[in-house]
C-alpha cells in the first residue's frame, strides 16, 4: 500500500516552482512545503524501509527495498539540508557533485539515490 499523501501534490509542485525561481527568498513554509512534497515523491517512486533520507528539520523518509530499519540507527542513512535536497529534486544538482562536495552525507551500499533522482526536473527552466 503506497503511502498517505500529507501534502497535496499541486501545492507541493507550486512550493517547489516557487522555491526554484529565487531560492534565496522562498520562505520557510514553502521551503518545507517542497521538501515534505519531493521527499513524499521520492517515497512514491522508491518504495522500501532500507534507506532513511533526513532533510531536517523538515521531514525524513524510510525509502527503497531491502532490509528493513527497525531500531536505533539505520545502517544506510542519507543527510542533506533543504537547499541540497531540492537542487537535487529538482536536477540543479547531480548526485555525484553534492556527494563530492560533502553537502550530501551517506552511509551504506543502498544510500546511492542518484537513479531516482530528479524527481521534479526543473533546472531546464521549465515549470
């Protein structure tokens, strides 16, 4: 059973549009807004509990198949902040060049999300 949406999808498109046309001044609600909607997506797409992705504080989600997490520290954990997480979402940015740089802290073999990602392309500039 897929999960329960908790941010409507239009809403969370128009936070992520609205965060993606000047990033420096969206608010805080839309910030979390388009976090909670991409995270929500990424759950969609990648269904499981191997994979916990922290954007804090705003949301974190237990994501793709494989062993499942069921206490303390997961063994596959990925952590960003919010303007990370959305440049990836949004294809601003490559996996590969957040990891590199560090803005991206991953740990174990399934904490690789660069296959899943964008999940709402808009670095073309395209709404």
């Amino acid at each position: 059973m897929p999960p329960r949406r908790r941010i409507d999808p239009v809403a969370g498109r128009e936070a992520v549009v609205a965060w993606h046309a000047d990033p420096d001044a969206a608010d805080r609600s839309t910030v979390a807004t388009a976090v909670r909607y991409t995270l929500e997506e990424l759950s969609l797409l990648a269904p499981g509990r191997s994979v916990e992705v922290r954007v804090p504080p705003y949301a974190a989600v237990q994501v793709i198949e494989g062993p499942r997490h069921t206490r303390g520290t997961p063994t596959n954990v990925v952590e960003m902040d919010a303007q990370v997480w959305l440049r990836l979402a949004t294809g601003a940015t490559r996996w590969v060049d957040a990891e590199d740089s560090g803005a991206v802290r991953a740990s174990g073999q399934r904490a690789d999300l660069s296959r899943h990602l964008p999940l709402v392309p808009l670095a073309d500039g395209s709404a």
